[in-house]
C-alpha cells in the first residue's frame, strides 16, 4: 500500500466525522472550562485527530497543543495555531504543565485495558496544573447498544469506496469496527479499531487510586449528573 493511499485512509475517517457539530461540542467544552474558573493560554488536546473539534476552540484561544498517535491525521488541514505532536497518550511526551487538557469523542474507549487508563491518568496528573482541569467523555454500553445499526454504512468520497461493519459484544464488552476501502485503481485496505465498553463505575475505581479525582461526571452535552443507563457521560477530574 503506497503513501497516496494511506493519505487517503485518513482522508476518509476525517470525512465520517464531518457530520458532527464541532462547533457545539467546542462551545461545550468551553462552558466548562469557564464553570470550574480555569485560567490557561495553551490548552493541551489529546487524541485530537484532525484537529477539528481544537480548530474551533482557537476562538476563545489563540494557540492550543494538539497530539494523536496517527500522523496522516494529524497532517490533515494544517494550521498554524494548531501545534501538532505525534504521540502515543500512553507515552506523553510533554516537559511542561497544562491548566486545561481535554480528550473527546471516546477516545478513552480506546485504552482496552484498566491498566493502560491508569497508565495515561498517571500520566496526566503529573502534567496537570495544581488548579486544572482534565476532561474527557466515555462511551457506555447503552450507546453501543443503540447506535450498533448506524454504524454499519457504506458510502463513496473522492473516488474512494468504503465499508464500516460495527459489531458490540456483550459478553467481552468489545464493540469493533472494520473498515474496508477499495480505492480507484482496485486495491484495499482493512482497518479494525477495538473499543473497551467499561462499565460507569469502573472508571471511578481506577480513578480513586490516582492523583487525580472526579470533581463531576455529567450526562453528555449536559450539566446534568450521570448514572449507569447514560449513552455517554463527561468526565471532570482534578487534582487532589
């Protein structure tokens, strides 16, 4: 498989997340930023992906650290008040303190272990600010469970042919999903990303054993508290 098609694996998943509202998920984002009186100048994302959901935040800052693992997305729309780094969460890199990190659209689903979300946690507190505030949301088996259909869709964009197969598994609490790209000249690619449905009060568990604690977890998009039966919560932590 050439570069050209590698550009464009992560051309494609930019595109199936272009139907998300950026600009209200950002407004939110910031809602909270202001309700727990954060001061920081450079907001540190995690797992930003393209940068999109950060793109709209640089309205309320003028420069804002953006890392994710995979480097073709990270090259997608460049800007230069976005500074990107190509990093492992796992593997922060950073010598200096954030007063605000952020990590979205559940991406913390992705650490398939409890102890790799130790792991970045750890890590995170000790990159955190006395005063700041870490948050991230998390999606729960309801979620999995009602969006399962949706999610299994096919489509086409600039020439490229693509299929995504979700499937969630009850028993293990797997949910994955395969795609697959036919690009013009005939050849493909298959992708499968593996997500960890971890139950809500797993997440208080390994929490209560770091630095960091959970000052509010709110049902998503709102300011209202969470409980087990939410699609998806918001998650608040500071230090302790």
């Amino acid at each position: 498989m050439n570069n050209r098609h590698y550009d464009s694996i992560a051309m494609i998943y930019d595109h199936l997340m272009s139907r998300i509202d950026y600009s209200g998920w950002s407004e939110y984002l910031y809602d909270l930023y202001e309700s727990f009186g954060v001061e920081e100048k450079l907001p540190l994302e995690l797992a930003s992906g393209s940068g999109k959901l950060s793109r709209k935040l640089l309205s309320h800052f003028s420069k804002i650290v953006c890392s994710d693992l995979n480097l073709k997305m990270l090259k997608i729309n460049g800007n230069k008040n976005l500074l990107k780094v190509n990093c492992d969460m796992r593997r922060l890199p950073f010598k200096r303190e954030f007063g605000f990190i952020y990590c979205t659209f559940d991406s913390f689903n992705y650490l398939i272990n409890r102890e790799d979300v130790s792991l970045v946690l750890k890590q995170i507190g000790s990159l955190l600010k006395s005063e700041g505030l870490f948050t991230f949301d998390v999606s729960l088996e309801a979620n999995s469970i009602k969006n399962i259909g949706i999610l299994n869709r096919s489509g086409e964009y600039k020439g490229i042919k693509y299929t995504q197969t979700s499937n969630y598994n009850t028993d293990s609490r797997y949910h994955s999903n395969i795609f697959k790209l036919i690009f013009p000249d005939g050849s493909k690619k298959y992708e499968s990303h593996t997500q960890k449905i971890y139950a809500f009060n797993e997440y208080f568990d390994i929490i209560d054993n770091l630095e960091l604690y959970v000052s509010e977890c709110f049902e998503f998009f709102t300011f209202k508290d969470a409980n087990p039966d939410c699609e998806r919560v918001q998650f608040i932590l500071r230090k302790r």
